[in-house]
C-alpha cells in the first residue's frame, strides 16, 4: 500500500484551500484626511458587522514598551479582550497607569516585564502615563471587532479578510477633539475589494505626520 500523498493531490488541495479562502474574504482599503485634506497618521480604522455575518474572536495580545522614556509604539489598536504586556526597557523605573473609564489600573514602580499582562476587556480609548516622568504618554483603542489597523504615514490601511457582509467602517484618533463625531461609513462587501475615504476633524493645531 501507499500512504505518501501524491504531489498532485497535494497541489489540488492547496489550490482548493486558496479559492475557498478567496472567495470568502475581502479586504476594505481606507485612507483617513482631516478637514483640509491632509493624511492622519496613527488612527484607528476598524469595521463593525451590522448584518449579523459570524465574527471570530482570536484571542490577542499586544506590547506596548518604554524606551528612552517614551511608550512604544504611541498608539495601539485592539479587539476586546487582548491582554497586553508594559515590558519596561529602559534602566530607570516607570509607573504605568490609566484613569480612563474603559480600563483604570497601575503597574506600580518596576523594572523588566510585569508578571501579568493587563486585560482591556471593555471597549472605548485609553490613556496610559507614567506616574514618574509626565511627558510619557500613550493612547489605546479599544474595538468590538477582529478587523481593524492602524493608518500609516499615509493615512492608509487595509483591512483583510472579511466575510461578506454589511460592515460600518470607523475611525479614531487621539487628536480628535473630546466628544467629537466617530467618522463612519456603511459599507457592502460582496467577494470583491472596496476602497473607502473617512475624513475626521482633529484639535487645531494637532500634528498628523
Ligand atoms: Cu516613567
């Protein structure tokens, strides 16, 4: 008998693999402006299902170090539920801490990587600072979805493998003014990629790149 797979049967299956996987995602391209056209760097991007199409939830986790007494990186995009690590790089001490309503928690003076990392379980956005140097400051984004990025330099994302579906694709940023509107737009995906634009509003003054 002769259990070794065929290399013929093994290319048919991977090839089977692709077209399944293609045929039941899509991506959505998006590029977030402000009011006078310019890029937004660092914003959240992240598409909500509205049509009730099943959404996996992985579980996640995420770092957010201190280096050179900054946090690295300045803005993190998350689905609920990821746990993430403050491994503390530099050689002096930090204090890491939030007020925000969707997670409030300290990491008291330390060095080296905290024993347990910190769950954001809720979603919304958070501040982290430093209770030692005032200037450290960080921003968490916290989304009810598995599909979401962060914009580059560009202003640009991409959000890959979505099932078909009503989405509303939304943005953030930390530079938008308190209690100013969430840009959003409906959007249909078939098999097929979209583009889309959001334009967001940001404090004056506020630098985007
Ligand atoms: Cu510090």
């Amino acid at each position: 008998m002769n259990y070794a797979v065929s290399p013929c049967r093994l290319l048919a299956g991977l090839l089977f693999a692709l077209v399944a996987n293609g045929a039941a995602a899509a991506s959505i391209s998006t590029q977030v402006v402000d009011g006078s056209g310019q890029a937004v760097a660092d914003a959240a991007v992240y598409a909500e299902a509205i049509s009730g199409q099943a959404v996996s939830k992985p579980q996640r986790t995420a770092d957010i170090e201190q280096k050179g007494r900054k946090f690295l990186p300045l803005m993190t995009v998350i689905q609920t539920g990821t746990e993430i690590s403050f491994p503390n790089n530099d050689t002096v001490r930090h204090h890491v801490y939030s007020f925000s309503p969707p997670k409030i928690f300290e990491l008291k003076l330390y060095t080296g990587t905290p024993g347990n990392p910190v769950v954001f379980d809720k979603p919304g956005s958070v501040v982290i600072g430093c209770n030692i140097h005032d200037q450290m400051v960080a921003y968490i984004h916290i989304v009810n979805t598995p599909y979401f990025g962060k914009t580059d330099a560009g202003g640009k994302v991409r959000l890959d493998g979505l099932v078909a579906g009503k989405y509303r694709l939304k943005a953030w940023h930390f530079s938008m003014p308190v209690g100013g509107t969430v840009p959003e737009k409906e959007i249909t995906l078939a098999a097929s990629d979209v583009a889309a634009a959001l334009t967001m509003n940001l404090k004056p003054g506020a630098g985007t790149n």
